[in-house]
C-alpha cells in the first residue's frame, strides 16, 4: 500500500517513516526541506534496508504537489509539514497561516481530486489552550494561545466541515502531548536550527557541551516541585501510533481527535534527573522567569487511542534520555 507522507524528512516525519517501511507500506515523502535535511531520508533507508521515493517539493505549490499524486498510487496521506515554532509564529503569523493553513487546503483539493480521502493529521495538545485540568482528555474544550496553535485548530476545523460535506473521508487528528528521544539506532533524530525552544534538545546540548547551562524557565508553579510538568512521550511510540491510525481510517470512515500521550507527567527537575541517571552526565541548571504562555501541567488522558486505536506508549522516561543522548553524541552538530 503506498502512503503519501508529507513532512517526512522531519523529526516526527522521518522515525514514522522508518515504521512505515518497516510494516511493508510504499513511502512516497514530500518535503521542501526547510526544516530538515534529505540525510534523514537516506538514513531512513538505511535503518529499514528499504527504498522510499522522494519528491522535494513544496506542498503550497499545487502543479508540482499534484506530480506526486499522479506518478503513484496513494492510498492515503499522513500529513506533517508545517511550520511548528511558537515565538516564530507570534513574530510571523502570515507565514504561519499561509504555510500551515494553505498549505493543508492544497493538499485536501489533490487528495480529492485524486480520490484519495484517508488522512492522518498531525495535530498538538496546544489546542487545548489552558486546560482547566488534568488529565486531558479529547472532550476538553479547545482553544489557543497563539498563532501556532490556532493554525492547528483551524485545520482541526477545516477537516471537520471537509468530512461533514463529504462522509466518504476517513481522518484522525492526532494530538501530540510532548514528544522527544530519537529512533534506538541514533542515526536519526531531533535537528533543531539554532538554539532549541525545546527542553530535551536543550539538555542534550547542555550535556556534549554545546551549552554552558539549562535555565528553567519558572520554579513556582503549582506541581510537586514547582517547575512545568509535561507528557514527554517516546518519537517511536508516536511514529506508531500514527500506523494503528491508518489500520483504523483504511477500515472505517469519519473524523476523529485522539490524544497521543504517556498519561504521565513529568516536571522539568523529574527530566533532569532521569537524564543524569540515564546518561551519568551532569546538567547544571539555573531557575530563570516563567516563560510567556506556558502552563503549569500538561498531560493526556489517553486512554481513546487505547481503546480504539489499540496504541499506548511503551517507551519510558529513561528509554527517552538515553536514546535521545546517543543521537546527540552520535551527531554533535546534527545532520
Ligand atoms: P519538523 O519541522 O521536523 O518536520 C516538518 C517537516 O515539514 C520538515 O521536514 C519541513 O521541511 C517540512 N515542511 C514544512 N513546510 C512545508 C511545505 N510547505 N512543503 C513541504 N514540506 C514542508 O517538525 P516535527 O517536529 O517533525 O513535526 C511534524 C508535525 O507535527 C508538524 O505539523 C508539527 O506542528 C506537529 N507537532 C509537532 C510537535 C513537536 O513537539 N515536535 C508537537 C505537536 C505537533
Ligand atoms: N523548559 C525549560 N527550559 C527550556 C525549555 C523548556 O524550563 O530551556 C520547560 C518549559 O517551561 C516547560 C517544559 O520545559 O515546562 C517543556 O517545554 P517545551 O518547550 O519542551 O514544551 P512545551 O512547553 O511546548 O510543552
């Protein structure tokens, strides 16, 4: 069965990629590169022993996106690509629309032009803005807190009134809750441009000596030692989660949100912890300000995806530091 997987030169792109192959599926990747390199690709195929076909392109451009639908046989479409930095998006919202949402709306004309109505949508757990509480489950309310997240709660939107003007589609929005680590052969992994936003590639830099210091950004918040809490969640067990979403949209028809989350939260000392024990590595660290928007506990209810997907997360927190430590010291500089 050949899958149409956009974005998949990226970091959550390429490990489901590495799953895909690995099941028997065809892998066809559209990506335009602007946030990875084609060396994830070629390591992909040398992990699986398997070939993909690539098309570097950019999914805003119709006439060559539609190449890709006309040269092959896709069956349905797991959709990344998209742009994914919050301060980014606040400084640059057009960019942010435009590449997200048009980006989304292009592909749905080709998928249906090509009668392919299957898709797998990356979406996040930012679009349950400040939850009220914890766990969070699929039924919370939905809201965002910038323009990252409203681009995701739009298409969340978009694919609802597509479905609703069309019951042949078959979509499942899937809800990332914090994903980190990297595939176990530490050939591929997170690559992040510049200093990273994020608390794992943080750390690992910090760790191989790249960076001086961690600053944890708020030591007051209401948890158990007063730093963030979140659901730090394996990228392989992410990457299969999105192959037990395509069992279930080849079988039925419909749209449905589900949350891929451990269910378990862990604060940002509980991560360096783990991390130090994980990797017998130091991480200094000092408490800076809160970070502007960020909430005090994030964590999923994931038990839909357990049900119905037959998905839960089987990687822990310490499978996570180690494997995302070897990436790191296997690839200092990244790809
Ligand atoms: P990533 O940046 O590593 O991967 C996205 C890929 O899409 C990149 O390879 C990039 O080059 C490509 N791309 C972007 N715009 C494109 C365009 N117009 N045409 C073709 N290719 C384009 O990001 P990731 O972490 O792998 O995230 C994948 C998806 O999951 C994104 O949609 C992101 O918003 C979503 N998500 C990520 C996280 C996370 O923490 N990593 C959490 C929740 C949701
Ligand atoms: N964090 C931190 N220092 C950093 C990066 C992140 O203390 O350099 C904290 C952040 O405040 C949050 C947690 O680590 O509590 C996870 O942050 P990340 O940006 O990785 O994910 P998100 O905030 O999007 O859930």
């Amino acid at each position: 069965m050949e899958i149409l997987v956009t974005g998949g030169a990226g970091y959550i792109g390429s490990h489901t990629c590495v799953e895909l192959l690995n099941s028997g599926y065809e892998v066809i990747v559209v990506d335009n590169l602007s946030n990875s390199k084609r060396e994830s690709l070629k390591r992909v195929q040398e992990i699986t022993g398997k070939h993909l076909k690539f098309y570097e392109i950019d999914i805003l451009e119709k006439v060559s996106l539609e190449k890709a639908f006309s040269e092959n046989n896709i069956e349905a479409v797991i959709h990344f690509a998209g742009f994914k930095a919050v301060g980014e998006s606040i400084k640059m919202p057009i960019l942010y629309y435009h590449n997200n949402i048009t980006g989304t709306l292009i592909l749905c004309e080709e998928m249906r032009k090509y009668n392919v109505k299957k898709l797998v949508f990356s979406s996040s757990a930012t679009v349950y803005g400040m939850p009220k509480s914890v766990p969070i489950s699929e039924k919370f309310p939905l809201s965002a807190t910038n323009p990252y997240g409203r681009t995701k709660l739009m298409i969340e939107t978009i694919l609802q009134d597509i479905y609703a003007s069309d019951k042949e589609w078959s979509v499942a929005i899937l809800r990332y809750f914090n994903p980190i680590g990297a595939h176990e052969s530490g050939r591929i992994g997170e690559d992040p441009n510049g200093t990273p936003n994020n608390l794992m590639p943080f750390i690992t830099q910090v760790a191989v000596g790249k960076r001086d210091k961690l600053s944890i950004f708020g030591a007051n918040y209401a948890t158990h030692d007063g730093t963030g809490v979140r659901d730090y969640i394996h990228v392989v067990d992410i990457a299969k989660g999105h192959l037990k979403a395509l069992e279930k949209i080849m079988k039925t028809r419909g749209i449905e949100p589900y949350n891929l989350g451990t269910g378990v939260g862990y604060s940002v000392l509980d991560v360096i912890k783990n991390f130090e024990k994980a990797t017998n590595k130091k991480i200094p660290y000092v408490i800076s300000e809160p970070r502007l928007g960020d909430i005090a506990e994030c964590y999923a209810n994931p038990i839909k995806a357990k049900t119905i997907l037959k998905w839960s997360a089987e990687k822990n927190i310490q499978d996570m530091c180690l494997d995302a430590w070897r990436w790191q010291i296997n690839n200092p500089n990244g790809y």
